[in-house]
C-alpha cells in the first residue's frame, strides 16, 4: 500500500486518467443493470405481485397469456394449496387527453391476486377498474372515463394500485362480468366460462393434476416466455458483461504501460532484495485502489443520474446487484493487473541498474 | 571467518567470437571490518565483479559466499532476501525511487525488513552526507551530487553487513568524495562491514585496507598502494 499509493499522490494526472476511464465503465455497468432491471420490472411486475408459484395454460399457448383459451371448469385445484382464475385483454384506453397500451386482467376480488388499492377504491360495479399507478404518472385520474379501443363500452378509474405492469404495460384490473362485457358485449348470454389461465400457489408444481390439454408451468418459465423479455434481457447482460471484460483490458493495458515504465525502478529495488512479491503486491493493491474509487464515483453519479431520470425511463436500481457489479468489476480489474504482475517477476534487476 | 568469500570466480558473456571474458578465474576474500577499493580502467570488468559479489549476477564458474551462505544453491527469492539483510548497493545509476520523497526511501525499507538504523542513527548518517534538510524532497528536486548521498544512506539504511558500492563518488566534487570515503571507512570500522568500493579516482583509495585492480578481467591485489599512485 506504501509504495501504490505514494505512487498515486505523485502522479495525480496519470492516475485521474485510470480511474476516469474505470468511472465511465462503472457508470455504463451500473446503468445498464439498472435500464435491464427496470425493463424488467416492466415486464414482470404485475406477475411478481401474485406471489405465485406456478400458472396453469393450455398446451397449445406458446406459454403465451392471450393464447391460452381455457374454461374455468378446466381445473378443479387438486394438487394445490390455492389456485384462482385470471382473464386477460389487452387494450388502448384513452381519458380523452391520453392514449395509453394497457392489459385488463379479470380477477376474483377475493383471490389472492386481487391487488391492494393504493389510492381510491376497489371495484365493486359493473365497468369499474383499479389501474395501475404509473397511469397516474401520465395524468390518468380517479374518475377518469375510459374508452377503449376495440369497443363502445367504457370503464371508469375507481382506484390506484403499485407496481401493476405487466409485458411492458399497465394493468387495469377489473372482474370477471366487466371483462365479458368488453369482450362479448352487453348481451352476452348469461356467465361465459371462458378464461385465460389459472394462477396456482403449491409446495410441489409436480403435485398438480391438472388436464392432458393443460400444462402448468412455473412462474419464472412464464415470465421468461413473455414476449422480449428473454432477448431484452440477454442482451442488456451481454452487454454488462463486455463491459467486464473491457474494463479487465483497459485496465491492464494501463497498469501494463505504467509497469514497463517503471521496470528500471523496480529493477533497482529487486536489486536491493525487496522482493517481487511486495513489489507486484503493490501493483495489486494500487489496481484496487483505482478500481474502487472508479468503481464507487461510478456508482456515485449513476445513483445521481437516477434521481433526476424522468418516470418514463425504466431505470429501476437494484443495490445489491450493483454492489455485485461493482465487486466483480473490481476483481477482473485486479485479474488484469495480473499480467502486469508477471513483468514485475520477470525484471532482472542487473539489468535495471546498469553499470 | 570472511563475511564475503569469491572461490574460483568466473564470468564470461556469449560465446564463439562474441566471447567477452569479464572476470578470469579470481579468489577474493573480505572481511568485517575491511574497507576494500577496486580500481580499474572502464570495462575492465569491476561492475561486473561487484554485481557477482553482491549475488545479482551468477558466475558462469565458482562460487559465492555471503557470511557462509553458497549464493548458487539459493534461489532468486532466498538472494533476494540475503541481499536485503546483508548487503547494501551504492550503485552506478541512481538507485532512487522517483516517487518518493528521502525520507520515504528509508520508510520504504522499514516495510520490508526490520533491524533497520533507530531514528537518532539515521538522523546522524543523514548530518554526515550532508542530506538532513533533503528529507521531503523528491529525487528529481535533488542534484546529482545529493542523490548520490540519498543513495548511500539507503546503502548504508538497513545495517547491511557488507557495502558494496560502484563509482559512489562519481558526480561529486572532490571535497565531497573525499568526505564520502572519510564516511564509508568509518562506518566500515564502526559498524565492521566489508566495504568494497569500486573507483576510478585513484586519489580516494589512500584510506582504504586494501586495493585491488582489475585489468581485462583479470583481480590483483596491489601489495602496496603505493604502487599504484
Ligand atoms: N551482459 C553483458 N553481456 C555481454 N558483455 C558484457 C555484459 N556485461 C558486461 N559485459 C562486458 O564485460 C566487460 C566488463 O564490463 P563491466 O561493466 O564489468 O566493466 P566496468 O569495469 O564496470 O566498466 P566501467 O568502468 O565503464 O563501468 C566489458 O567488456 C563489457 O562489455
Ligand atoms: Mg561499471
């Protein structure tokens, strides 16, 4: 630590540059994961929210919600500790001032996937909808008359509820008679049967009986099945990997570069008999003080950034995998020094002292 | 018992045509207590013979012994280690570290090795090169006179049994190299280090135990330093 970090004090400029460039790479990672967590969280959010542990489908759905075309007769819930029916449209509803993309799910009011109201009240009447809150955001309101894109009927924002999106769009949640209006109009013959999945809680998804037609499939499967969710994510981590990989280059290149400029220093103290054990110490611990303090103003300012993100940018920060990223970036960094280390080994220190 | 001990040592670079013989065949032998100077004309070989001693380099024939130890059977981390306890380089080149300041120097070596001087002693080797005032500055705030000085405090620094410096009086003024050498003799006898100097100022060997000289690779001791004045 002596000698890495006097070096630093006396080489102010050349050592801001380092760590300049490993705050860029640290502020890209942690960015980048906090732009794929919170895609993610577009995605899943209202799924999450169920605390489910499984969903039940047909077969021929693709794992696909509004492929799965089912009746509520379909399952009779052996097998599980609890199990409730979900329906599904997706929709453009508008206040008159604003266009919105939004999935309607049909849920029982005392299953467990009934969402708590945040804000207003639940749905009690025919037409009656809980919305999710960043519709809020977009100047949605309570009272709120919706008209929906594919009929005549409207739906009227009686509550608000958190954390409700769902494959990148909001949720209006509404009951089973509501959605069947919407779907097959006022006069539709009596109840309709029709459903889109059941949503499942269980010790064992092994335990469930359900029919041949059927599949039950874990909640994590459904999520990963739903449409870009899987790509978006794979190549936002891609990309979050690279930029390990290019920090661990840059920096040994670096910490390279600043070696063989130093091979006839280290050459004169191998010749005094420092070891080159303490010497490539000190190279170690100098990459892991440049990489920390990189790694920690990239944090800072990424946290900065999010502060001042407008709601619309699905920047969502998860600090416990940032701290993950920020250690690995750290320790790859401290791997690319390891070539660097190498060198040290290698000095000869008669020749470092001429003579 | 001599603290360095050269048996049969021999160094030759290349071979065929190339061949450079720097040192024949040579006995050498230093005891505590002995300030010894090795004079000799530029490639005679005296660097050569100083960094073998100092086990930095391995002869191509014969063996080295620092205070008993055989150099060859160790490898380089054991030398390295034996050279940090024993011997103190006053090399040629500038042996600082640029980013230190003097007093980080010493610093430096008290990370690595302990039984270094007391702070009283080191503030007394630093009055007499004269570099008590240089403490907080960099090599590159010094001339070439006082890095010369830093780099013998930092020789003399760890309390190393035997000295072995190449040239240590080179860019100074005579006044100062004179004083350098009163220095080195004292120190050998008042801490009984074998003290080899290499030089080619031939004013400076007066003080000196003994005086050998180098030629095409070939030691000799000079009987007498006389002779050689
Ligand atoms: N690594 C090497 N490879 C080949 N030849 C070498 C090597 N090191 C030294 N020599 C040769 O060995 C001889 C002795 O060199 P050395 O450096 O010991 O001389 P020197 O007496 O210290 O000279 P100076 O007073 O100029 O420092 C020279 O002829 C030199 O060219
Ligand atoms: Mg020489």
């Amino acid at each position: 630590m002596f000698l890495a970090w006097n070096e630093i004090k006396n080489n102010k400029l050349r050592f801001t540059l380092v760590i300049g460039v490993l705050v860029l790479i640290s502020y890209l990672v942690f960015f980048l994961s906090g732009l794929a967590n919170g895609l993610e969280q577009l995605n899943r959010e209202a799924v999450d929210k169920w605390e489910a542990d499984g969903i039940i489908l047909t077969e021929e759905s693709d794992l696909r919600l509004q492929q799965s075309v089912l009746s509520k007769e379909d399952f009779d819930g052996s097998g599980v500790d609890e199990y409730t029916e979900l329906s599904q449209l997706s929709a453009i509803a508008s206040n008159g001032d604003k266009k919105e993309n939004v999935y309607i799910f049909a849920v029982d009011p005392s299953s467990f996937i009934m969402p708590d109201v945040t804000e207003g009240n639940a749905f009690v009447y025919e037409g009656e909808v809980i919305a999710d809150d960043t519709l809020k955001e977009d100047g949605f309101e309570i009272g709120d008359e919706l008209s929906l894109s594919s009929t005549d009927e409207t739906l009227e924002i009686v509550g608000f509820t958190d954390k409700a999106r769902f494959n990148a769009a909001p949720v209006l949640f509404t009951d089973q008679d509501t959605l069947d209006t919407l779907q097959y109009g006022e006069f539709a013959e009596g109840d309709s049967d029709a459903i889109n999945a059941f949503i499942i809680r269980t010790d064992n998804l092994n335990n469930v009986e359900a029919d041949e037609a059927l599949q039950v499939i874990d909640t994590e499967t459904f999520i990963e099945n739903l449409p870009g969710y899987t790509e978006q994510n794979l190549t936002l981590t891609l990309m979050i990997y690279f930029l390990f990989i290019i920090s661990a280059v840059v920096l040994a290149i670096f910490l390279y570069v600043l070696t063989i400029q130093k091979i006839s220093i280290f050459g004169v103290m191998k010749a005094q008999g420092i070891s080159s054990g303490y010497l490539a110490g000190s190279v170690v611990a100098q990459t892991f003080l440049l990489s920390l303090a990189g790694v920690l103003i990239g944090l800072a300012l990424a946290v900065i950034t999010g502060l001042f993100l407008p709601a619309a940018v699905p920047v969502a920060f998860n600090y416990i995998e940032m701290l993950i990223y920020g250690i690995i970036l750290i320790i790859v960094s401290v791997i690319g020094a390891l070539i660097s280390v190498q060198t040290i080994v290698r000095i000869d220190p008669l020749k470092a002292i001429g003579g | 018992m001599a603290i360095l001990e050269l048996k049969k040592v021999q160094k030759t670079f290349g071979s065929g045509r190339t061949k450079v013989e720097a040192m024949k065949e040579t006995d050498f032998e230093a005891e505590k207590g002995e300030l010894i100077a090795v004079i000799g004309p530029s490639g005679s070989g005296k660097s050569t013979f100083l960094t073998i001693a100092g086990g930095l380099q391995t002869p191509t024939g014969g063996e080295v012994m620092i205070n008993g130890t055989a150099l060859t059977d160790l490898k380089e981390k054991k030398r390295a280690a034996l050279r940090l306890k024993e011997v103190g380089f006053v090399l040629q080149a500038s042996n600082l570290v640029p980013y230190l300041n003097v007093g980080q120097q010493m610093q430096l070596l008290d990370k690595v090795k302990k039984g270094n001087l007391q702070k009283e002693e080191a503030k007394e080797l630093y009055q007499s090169l004269g570099i008590d005032h240089l403490i907080r500055n960099f090599p590159r705030d010094l001339s070439g006179g006082e890095k010369q000085r830093v780099a013998i405090a930092k020789a003399l620094y760890t309390n190393p049994s035997i000295i072995l410096a190449d040239e240590p009086t080179a860019s100074l003024d005579s006044d100062r190299a004179f004083e350098v050498m009163k220095m080195l003799k004292e120190i050998t006898k008042e801490k009984q280090t074998a003290t080899i100097v290499v030089t080619h100022d031939t004013r400076l060997i007066d003080d000196c135990d003994k005086v050998y000289k180098i030629t095409d690779g070939k030691m000799e001791l000079q009987e007498r330093v006389h002779d050689i004045l």
